[in-house]
C-alpha cells in the first residue's frame, strides 16, 4: 500500500486520506482481478522463464521457429498488460542467455525478432505506463540492439506503472559475479570498507537493484521443466516456485491465474525469519 | 534434499531411510539442508538413527550398539556413535542457511584480495563452489520454495517437490528419480 502525498499539515488526514486512496485502489483492483484472487495477497514481482517453443513447434510439425516465437512474444505481452491492470510492480521475464552450445542461428534469429518486438509494441507498452529496464551482459549483443535498448529504456524511464526487466544473455552467475567485482573495485579504491559487506550491501550491487522490488515473489516456468537455468541464483532464495506443464504457447491466462491461485494459497514464510 | 517448511517437524527415521536408499542406490553425495539448522542441531541423534538402519540393512544382529526386544526388532543403545554407518556418512553433508548466502559473502570477501578485473565466473567457482552442484534437488514441505538453499550450485539442477518427507514410502522416492531420469537439459536460447 502506497501512501499519497502530504494535501495538509494536519498529520492525521494525511494518513486518513492515505487509507482511503489505498482502500479505493483495492476495491479498483479487487473488481477487476479474477473470482479466487485477493489484491492483498498479490506478489510484487513476478519472475517468468519462458520455456517450450521449439518443442511446441516440434510437436506440432512446424520447421521455422521464428513464428513460434513471434507468438510467444504475444503470450508474453499479455501476461504483462494483466500484471498492469492487477497492479503488480515488478516483472522479470527470462529472455535468453548465450551458450557455447546453442545454435548460432537460433539466437541470430531470435535477436533480429527481439528487435522488432522492440521496435512495434514500444507505444504499446508507454500506454499502459509501462517501465522497461534491460539486465545481463549487453556488451555481446549486435550494437542495434544495443541502441534500440538504450533507446527503450530512455523512453520508458519516467514511466510509473509496472517495471518490466527484461533479462536478455543474463546468468545468475554472471551477475553474481559482477557483483563481486564491483565489490571488490570499491573496496580496492576505499569507498567502500571490507567491514561493511553483508548481504544487503551484496544485493544492492546485482542488476536487479534496479527494481522496487528486486526479489520475485513468485517464480513462474512454463513447458514442465523444473529447473532455474541459471536465472536468478540469489535473488530466488525465498521465491515461492511454480512450474506449469504448459508450454509458452499454451499458458493461457487461466493459467497464470492459477499460479497466482497457487501463490496466495501457500503460507508464506521467508526461510524461518 | 532441502526440508522447506518441515524444519520444526523432522522425523529422523524418515530422514535416515532416504539417506540409506541414496547409499543403496550409488548416489555418492547427499546433501542435506533444513533452513533452521535442526538437522545440524541433531547431528547425533541422526547418526545414531543412520547407524541403527545400517546394521540392520548390514545383516549385522550383533551390533554392539543394539540390542533385541521381545519383538524381535533390534533398536540402538543409548549411547551409540557411529560406526557401521561410516560407508552411509561418507559424502554426506548437512547444511543450514548459514551455509547459503551469508556463507557465501563471507567467501566473496576472501576474493578482494585479487585484482577486480581478475574475478570471474570460475574464481568466483572455486572460492565458494562445491566439489559438483547437485543435479537434482528435493524439497518436501508443502511451500515450493528454496528457503535460503545456497543459491550458487542451483544453475541447472533439476527441482522436485513433494509434500512431505514423514511417512515416505521407497516407491515415491523412486518415482521421483525416475522422473529426474526422464529430464533433458537444452542449454542456450
């Protein structure tokens, strides 16, 4: 809950109309959640590896991945509208990491459309108020799309509503370790005292310090796999995780309204504290 | 294994059986983790139930550290330490979260040592990793959730979940190897 602005001096209507904000704000999104759903009980972040397109396109006998994962990106940008209207504040999706195994003109294909997704939904993504912030090792990456990320995420930095964070050839260790050297920089420089690193110190150096909130509440992996590969290795040490067996395809959102379900059944609790 | 939510709820006996079926069935490393520490807390009482199951599983009715009933059913001594046990101890480890990310900072501080531009994924690798991560992971608890398992050695392993580890029964267990078995890792894009 968010409080508004001071209108008066008088403390005690600053907290009434505080209240009264915040409760007309949960009745807005409580009328337009799904039957099932509480407002209260809603992760802030949302975490999403998206998994399963080529092995959607080898079940259904398609040859060209490209537009699976067209359509993917579709799936995706509705899961993100639903997270806006729901008032959800932060959404990791888990784009791609570059592998020494995987097949040079898969990710030069999935790249170019990555542009272009970039290019045609921005004016989409500033209506519904949407941040856009780019984690992982960008320096590989083709310098258009560099650019166009740049451009991106110039554009959508004043935006208030949800914060997207795109993780595009990111690793959990990867940034693990950035963190470490970034660490280590500051500390060989002395603004920084060995005394005084701890794990909150660590986590303000991950590319997720970004956000709000940087640790997913919920982590959400589609096509059946149960696994992190790689994503966020630190930042999931209290993430509650939900593993569909739908592909990306296939996650509909009856789907992820079943992961929020999901989510807001389990009691929370963070690791014993 | 990781033991979510059953911290507070540990039946060592569950927790001996699963070590000894890993043991029957070659798997060389077991870790063990419950993010309160209880397991470590109960570490002799763990081996003395590890021990118990051991000679049992050993054939070995003249243990010195057990003794008949009238049932029949041999149960250990009070004061037992390990012994037939050590072949069932041997790549056991028990963790807690002290052993997840504060353990893990405090390795990081070992690094500052080094030059920053030298730290990469594989110095980080050998100040903090393990001898292997683990390729698969149980959880048992009713919360699908890590509770502060140590966040490096997860990158690929593959994540189990079942609602309890009391009252586990060897063909669950199987099936949930079995499932692991099935899984295929698809690195890249």
């Amino acid at each position: 809950m968010c409080c508004s602005e001071s209108i008066a001096g008088d403390g005690r209507r600053e907290t009434f109309f505080a209240n009264e904000l915040s409760l007309v704000k949960a009745v807005q999104i409580q009328e337009t959640l799904p039957r099932g759903l509480k407002p209260e009980l809603l992760p802030n972040h949302i975490a999403i590896i998206l998994d399963g397109n080529r092995r959607w396109a080898n079940e259904k006998g398609f040859k060209e991945l490209l537009p699976n994962h067209r359509n993917g990106g579709r799936v995706i940008k509705e899961i993100v509208f639903l997270c806006c209207k729901w008032r959800i504040k932060v959404v990791s999706i888990f784009a791609f990491w570059f592998d020494p195994n995987a097949i040079f003109e898969q990710v030069d294909a999935l790249m170019c459309l990555f542009e272009e997704v970039m290019q045609n939904d921005l004016e989409e993504f500033m209506g519904y108020n949407v941040q856009i912030s780019f984690i992982g090792d960008k320096s590989k990456l083709p310098k258009s799309l560099q650019e166009l990320i740049a451009t991106v995420e110039n554009s959508t930095r004043g935006n208030m509503g949800l914060h997207l964070m795109i993780a595009i050839n990111y690793g959990g260790r990867y940034d693990v370790m950035q963190a470490s050297r970034s660490i280590a920089s500051k500390v060989k420089d002395g603004s920084l005292q060995v005394e005084d690193i701890n794990e909150t110190l660590f986590e303000k150096e991950l590319e997720t310090n970004c956000a709000e909130f940087p640790n997913p509440d919920l982590l959400i992996r589609t096509s059946g796999e149960q696994r992190i590969s790689n994503f966020y290795l630190w930042q999931l040490a209290n993430t509650e995780v939900f593993f569909s067996v739908k592909k990306l395809l296939d996650f509909e959102e009856e789907d992820f309204i079943e992961a929020l379900i999901s989510f807001q059944k389990r009691e929370r609790r963070y690791g014993g504290n | 294994m990781a033991f979510t939510n059953e911290s507070h709820n540990l039946d060592l006996n569950a927790v001996t059986d699963l070590i000894c079926w890993c043991k029957q069935l070659g798997i060389k490393y077991i870790t063990l983790y419950d993010d309160l520490g209880k397991l470590k807390g109960n570490q002799k009482d763990l081996f003395r139930c590890l021990d118990y199951k051991a000679s049992l599983l050993d054939g070995n009715n003249n243990h010195p550290l057990t003794k008949t009933n009238g049932n029949g059913y041999t149960r250990p001594r009070a004061n037992g330490t390990p012994s037939e046990s050590i072949n069932y101890i041997k790549g056991l480890t028990i963790l807690s979260k002290q052993e997840g990310r504060q353990k893990f900072v405090r390795d990081i501080k070992n690094l500052l040592t080094v030059e920053p531009d030298r730290i990469d994924i594989e110095l980080v690798q050998k100040h903090i990793g393990w001898t292997s991560d683990p390729e698969m992971l149980v959880t048992f608890g009713t919360k699908q959730c890590l509770f502060g398992f140590p966040p490096w050695q997860l990158r690929l392993t593959e994540i189990f979940s079942l609602p309890s580890h009391r009252n586990i029964t060897y063909k669950t267990f199987i099936d949930c190897l079995e499932k692991y078995s099935r899984t295929t890792q698809r690195l890249g894009a």
